[in-house]
C-alpha cells in the first residue's frame, strides 16, 4: 500500500554559509523506506488534506492546510529535533515541505509555518510559495520629461493606440538622412519593428522617415540596456495638436529586451511570466538564499489548451506584479492557471488550462471511473446569471478637437435575471472585436452548465484541474461528464474530492 512520505527542510546557517545550508528531514506516518531510498519515520500524527481552489482570480491554489508532528525534541531524525527545536522556538518559519503519496515526485511543494507546541504535538500550517517584495513588477515607465505624459506598458498586439509625444529633446537625436529629427513619439516594450502610424486618423508615411530606437545615439542604438523605452522619429514637423496613434507588437520578455521576438498571446505572456519568477529566469529567491522559488523552470505546460488566443494590454499607471499581471488577463481570455511539482521532473511548473478544453477520451487528462467508487455525489445548477460582459477602451474616434478616448463593450445575454459578470477585455481596438466575441461564447457555455461535487475513493494524486472526469449515478439517474476545477486530496480519509462544471444526461438502465 503507497504511504504518505514528506519531505521537510530546514534551512540552517553556518559560519561559512551565513545564508544557509538545507538539511532534509523524511517523515510519514508510519515508518518505512521510500522508493528514493531514504527511511522515513512515522512522525505525522495527523496527515493534511490539500485542496486545489479555484479563487475566481484566474488563479487555482491551495487553501489553507495543516500537519501535526509528534513533539520529539531530543530526536535527531525529527525535523524539529535538537538544534532545531531551540531554533523554531524564536523562529516559526517558513520552512520547504515537500508531499506525496503515489507519484515518483512531490505532489505538492510549499512553506511550512509553526502554529502550536504542546507536550505532546507540534502543529504546522501549509501554504503555498509567494511572490515576495523583489519579484518583478511591470508598468508604466512615469512621465516623458518635461511633459506630464505617462507611457504606458504595452504587452501583446495593440492596435490603433495612442502615441506618446514629446518633441523637446527631439534636436538630441541622431540626424534621419541628412534631415533633423523633428518630431518624437514614445513607447514601451515594443518590438523593434516599424510600427504602423496613424496621423489624425489617417495611416502615415512615416516608413520613410523614421525608426524604432532605444537612444537618440545611432552609435549605441540597438544597446538598450536597462532601458524599455523606445522611440520612434520623424525628420517631418507636425503641429501641436497633430493626434497620433500606432499598431504594433510588445516584446515578449522584457527583462531580457529581445526586441526581435513579439509576444501576442496568452501563452506568450504566461511564458514570459515563468521566466520572470522562475530560478531559470532570473534567479530571484523569494523568501531566503534556498529554493524558496515560484516555479523552478521557465517552461509553461499548455498541454490543456487549444489555440492560444491572442491579447493586447496595456498598464497605464500602476505597477503589476508578474503572476498578478497573469490574473487579470485570464479572467479576460476564459482560462485559468496553476502551479505544482511536474511529474515529469519533479520542477515546479506553471500549467494554463482553456476553459472550454475538454480532454478527447484518447487523451492522457481522461478519467473513466467505476460508479463504486463514487462515495457522495452533489448536484447543483448553474449560477443565476443575467449577461456577462467585456469593456475595453479604444481610440477611434478624431475630430477637432484630435482623439477621443471610447469605451467599447460586448456582451452575451443568459437568463432574464440574475448578477452581472463583467470584466475588462484584453483587446486594444474595434478590430479585436472578434477576439472578445470568442471569449464570451466561452464563457456563457461554461456558466451555463451544472456544477459537480464528488467524493471519489481512494487517492488519485494523478488527477489535476483541467483533467475530464466520467462516471454513471444509478442513485441519482445521472450520466456525469465533468472537468475538475478543485480537487481535494484528503490524506487521513484516502479519498479525493473533485468539482467542477459538468454536462449531465440521465441514467439509462441497460
């Protein structure tokens, strides 16, 4: 029979290491040597339940959970043994925990938090891997000197956009072939491409006269450095009141500043996000000089999407967090995200799921289940929802007085009654239109459906949100087919609890 085996690792300063050193400790609870060769003793005396939730940020994480050890202060094996008991006495943690039960690597990876020493137990709580206060954040770049123009981040494909201008220090560029630089837009994170230019509503020349540069200099152009801002010149003089707009493709990852390769879709921004908090990317440590990371590799698991769909954002004012930044745009786009252990390499890793994905039965993310090991089954109907709704705002719009800012929506109607969900789109411009359509029809199927919760014996530390569940009811005359939103793993009990939403048909005897 699989055991429960936990890993957990206390960081320990030396003199010749003052950040630390990881000493392991194996525990389960009940004694006996893992695959991986190590002997773990029988410490836990309650085991915790993890549960996988759907926050409705776009985010799936766990939820608060807890372990309790045995108090064994003079044990050496004991994590909290010894030196280290005086040591969580003043110092609560966070400590890494590692858990599995089945798999050949970890099911879970976290922090692991003092919360009560009595006699006879230590009892922990378990959370997740945050993003600390030196994570990367993105935004906008503050005022264009000299002018109270904020330029905005851009990420994906932006369309017909208001340009920044500021043509002050325009006599500080580089002369465009013989001619004066006389007028200055501003940018950030673009691709180096020439972006399309738009003068009072009207498509430009400006291919002619202009090009994308990160420093007046020609001489160290091409040299961005630290810098995400961009230029774009011209050697023609437009008046004041000339209204600018532009279309054109964000970098992919501005943290390395490879302004050759775009980034336009979902998948370009959640691998851009891995790579900014990930030890492969940055090696940014969140917590101490350990492995206290988010995620482990810069790689994003896309294998519970179909065709990524294709966004443009922008931040205007304040700074985003990367994996915030992540949320916010897939409630937008209808998908949802997590992070766990893969089971391929033990790595931490990011997984996007589609919400209208739905694993084939060939499919590795198919579960077809015996109706006995159903234990406990809820039904419940879809939400009471009246519309739902996606705004965004566009530049469209010139007259006298130059460019309107307009806000533009679409919407999906379900029931006469009922909340509104209504959420900020990704997309840039009326040309996009069709982006957010698609989103939407997404969503009022998901909404539409029933909701799932069942409690399944024994524990299948396999299952995942994204993966498809099947199984007959003759209780309850029901046919459920359903992808897993939560899941629960419930350690003492050895049962799994999934919900989700689910298409139902009745129950024919045969």
């Amino acid at each position: 029979m699989p055991s429960l085996e936990v890993e957990i690792e206390m960081v320990t300063p030396t003199s010749s290491n003052p950040g630390g050193t990881n000493a392991k400790f194996y525990i389960s609870d009940h004694g006996h040597i893992g695959a991986n060769g190590e002997y773990y003793h029988g410490f836990i005396q309650k085991a915790p339940n993890l549960k996988l939730q759907d926050t409705g940020s776009g985010e799936i994480q766990m939820s608060g959970a807890s372990i309790v050890l045995t108090n064994e202060p003079n044990n050496a094996n004991h994590p909290f043994g010894q030196s280290n008991y005086t040591k969580i006495l003043s110092d609560s943690g966070p400590y890494f925990i590692g858990i599995k039960y089945k798999s050949n690597f970890n099911l879970f990876e976290g922090q692991l938090f003092i919360q009560a020493i009595d006699s006879e137990s230590i009892r922990c709580s378990i959370k997740t891997i945050r993003s600390g206060d030196d994570t990367p954040g993105f935004g906008a770049a503050g005022e264009i000197t000299n002018t109270d123009q904020i330029v905005p981040y851009y990420f994906g494909s932006i369309v017909k956009s208001e340009a920044k201008r500021n043509d002050i220090n325009a006599s500080l560029y580089d002369n465009i072939s013989g001619s004066a630089v006389k007028t200055v837009l501003y940018f950030m994170n673009l691709t180096n491409t020439t972006p399309s230019i738009f003068v009072n509503g009207n498509s430009s020349t400006w291919g002619s006269t202009g090009s994308i540069r990160y420093s007046p200099d020609a001489r160290t152009d091409g040299e961005p450095g630290s810098t995400r801002i961009a230029s774009y010149q011209s050697t023609n003089e437009y008046p004041d009141d000339t209204a600018f707009q532009f279309s054109a493709s964000g970098m992919k990852n501005s943290l390395t500043l490879t302004t050759t390769t775009a980034g336009t879709t979902f998948l370009d921004l959640a691998e851009f996000v891995v790579y900014s908090s990930s030890k492969d990317g940055r090696g940014v440590a969140t917590l101490t000089d350990d492995n206290f990371y988010i995620l482990e590799n810069n790689s994003v698991n896309s294998d519970k999407t179909g065709t990524s769909p294709t966004i443009g954002v922008l931040i205007e004012d304040l700074t985003q967090l990367s994996i915030d930044f992540l949320r916010v745009v897939s409630l937008s786009v209808n998908y949802q995200f997590y992070m766990l252990p893969s089971q391929t390499d033990g790595e931490r890793e990011l997984t996007i799921i589609d919400k209208a994905n739905s694993p084939s039965s060939s499919s590795a993310f198919y579960r077809s289940i015996s109706e006995n090991d159903v234990l406990s089954l809820v039904i419940r109907g879809p939400q009471e929802i009246r519309r739902i709704l996606g705004s965004f705002t566009y530049y469209d719009s010139f007259n006298s007085e130059g460019l309107n800012e307009l806000t533009g929506h679409r919407e999906v109607v379900l029931n006469s009654t009922g909340k509104d969900l209504k959420f900020d789109a990704s997309i840039t411009s009326l040309d996009s239109v069709t982006n957010l359509t698609n989103v939407l029809s997404g969503m009022k199927t998901f909404y539409q459906k029933s909701s799932v919760n069942a409690e399944i014996n024994d524990l299948h530390d396999e299952w995942r949100p994204g993966d498809r569940v099947v199984f007959n009811r003759r209780d309850e005359f029901v046919n459920v087919d359903m992808i897993i939103r939560s899941i629960e793993w419930n350690f003492n009990d050895l049962t799994t609890t999934i919900e989700g939403d689910a298409t139902l048909t009745p129950y024919v005897q045969e």
